[in-house]
C-alpha cells in the first residue's frame, strides 16, 4: 500500500495583519485636522444707553480712522494700513515703564461703508504690532519668546504691556 | 456495499484571524469619515487673511455667527435677521456666562453690518468676540 503524501492546510500568515491596520490608523492620525477656530480676539465694550465722554491726553491715544475708500488716517495723518504696525511699535515700547492708566489706547473707527477686509487688516496690524513688542520685552527680560514662558511670567508681561483697542461708539446716521 | 464519499484532503475553514482587523478598519473608515457636529452653513462666505491670529482654546464656549456675501446672517441652524440676533444670544449667554462669538464674516461686507452686529450683542452682554480669520502666509 502506498502511503498518501499529507497535505498541508493551506493558510494565509495574519501575523502581520495587525501592523498594516495599525499602520493605517498611524497614518490616519496624523494626517486628520482638526479645524481649529482662528482669528482676531476682541472684548466689546458693555453697552451703555447714554456715553459718557472721558477726556484722554492726546498722546496716550492712537486714533486710527478709516475711510470708505480704505485710505487711513493715525492722529489726523495719513498712512497706508500696512504701515500701522511700525507707527504704533515704537508709541506701545516707549509706554511700557509707564503706570495702567498712562498706556496706550488704540482707538479704531470706521465708516459704515468701509469694508470689512480693510478693518481686519488694521486691526490685525494693531495685534501684531502689541505681539511683537510682548516678544521683544519678554525677550529682554527672559530671553525667550512671549509663548514660550511661564503662565508668571506671561501675565507679568500682559501686565506690562495691556492690548488696549478702543473700538468707537457708531454715531447716529444721517438718513 | 458500502460506498464512500469522496473528499479533497484540504480544511475547508475560513480563515477568522484577519476578522478584527476587517472590523478595525470599518472602524477607521468611519471615524475618518465622520464630521463632528456639522452646521449646514446656509450662506456663502470668505473669510479674510490675518497674520496675528490667535486660537480659540475652549471650543465649547463658541458660538457662531455667519454672514453672507449677500448680507444674509445665520445663527445655529437657521438665518436670522438682525433685531432677532439680541434675543438668540442673549439666551445662549445665560446658558453659558463666558460665551465667546465667533465671527465669520465675509470679507467683502460692509463695516456698518458689523458694527450692527456688534451692536446687538453688546445688548445681549456677549462681550467676548473673535474676528475669525484664516493665516496669512
């Protein structure tokens, strides 16, 4: 009697199915975004019904006007709006040893036909020009930059040099 | 007589080990696919460019606030006009105190919808705004 020869099962190797599968989920993670909320952070005024005028020495402000047709106006002179950051810089660096109420207020005020576009790029140029003087400061003072401090140190700075923008009281329109 | 059935010499098994991987991988394809909480924006819009751009660190205190190229506002899920925006976030802030607003705002629109915009929340004590914006390279 001839013997029969046995045949193997036959048999896919799954050892290294795991890995592809977690190869993929790697790959997944890091390739996913999340989409993060990103902009421009502001604190609005409380509403008031009746305003009350403060009266503000004249070089603790920064009026910034901006027209419908998008030309600017700092202090009554005019300027391009990319050129705000270095105008503000040098005012918000001179005020940093200077008391709370001796700091600089950045005032915004548009016309009710400006675009929307041009008022972000101010006051984006306005933002910039307040982090660049934080990291500068914290630089001098910590040798770091302003985000990579201490939560102390951060609010030290934040205490030195306050973002403080105005944003004007609309006034009534003409019909 | 006896008779017998022929039968081929291989198992004839499924092989199951790969089964939780073929599970993993629905899993994966779902969660890849899966929007978290999508608003069905209803009006068309393009936010404008920004370098000193800051992130929202809680995302469960914003709420939103859309506006149109065609001057169209949508809160939540449904558009809304501009005297019914005081009462909606009114209502949201009392759910939550430190609401932050989230502003996405098309860039060609005008500043004096803005500025009614911003009116009308200030009537309903949302003080907390974000100009959203997207990076500017």
């Amino acid at each position: 009697m001839i013997k029969k020869r046995k045949i193997p099962p036959a048999e896919i190797p799954t050892a290294s199915m795991a890995d592809i599968a977690f190869l993929l989920l790697l790959f997944f993670l890091v390739a996913t975004v999340i989409d993060v909320d990103t902009g421009i952070g502001l604190t609005l005024p409380e509403y008031v019904e009746e305003i009350e005028e403060v009266q503000v020495s004249k070089e603790r402000m920064a009026a910034i006007l901006i027209n419908e047709n998008g030309d600017v106006l700092v202090d009554g002179a005019p300027t391009s709006v990319f050129k705000i950051k270095d105008n503000l810089k040098p005012r918000i660096l001179s005020k940093i040893e200077l008391p709370n109420n001796k700091k600089l207020i950045v005032s915004v005020k548009t016309d009710r036909r400006t675009n929307y576009n041009i008022y972000i790029q101010a006051l984006d140029q306005v933002k910039e020009a307040y982090f660049e003087v934080r990291d500068e400061y914290a630089n001098a003072q910590h040798g770091n930059r302003f985000n990579d401090l201490r939560i102390e140190q951060q609010d030290e700075i934040k205490e030195k040099v306050p973002i403080i923008i105005s944003i004007a009281e609309p006034e009534a329109v003409q019909k | 007589m006896r008779f017998e059935k022929k039968r081929a010499g291989t198992k004839t098994e499924i092989p199951t080990a790969s089964m939780p991987d073929i599970v993993f991988m629905l899993l994966l394809f779902f969660m890849v696919t899966t929007t978290l909480r999508e608003v069905d924006v209803l009006v068309d819009y393009k936010l404008p460019e920004a370098k000193a751009i800051e992130k929202i660190e809680n995302k469960r205190l914003v709420s939103y606030i859309w506006v149109g190229k065609d001057k169209r506002m949508q809160v939540n899920d449904s558009l809304v006009k501009l005297e019914e925006i005081q009462s909606i976030m009114y209502a949201k802030r009392q759910e939550l105190p430190n609401i932050i607003v989230s502003l996405r705002i098309d860039k060609g629109s005008d500043m004096g919808l803005v500025t009614d915009i911003q009116q009308e929340l200030r009537k309903a004590f949302c003080l907390r705004v974000n100009y959203s914006a997207t990076i500017k390279i």
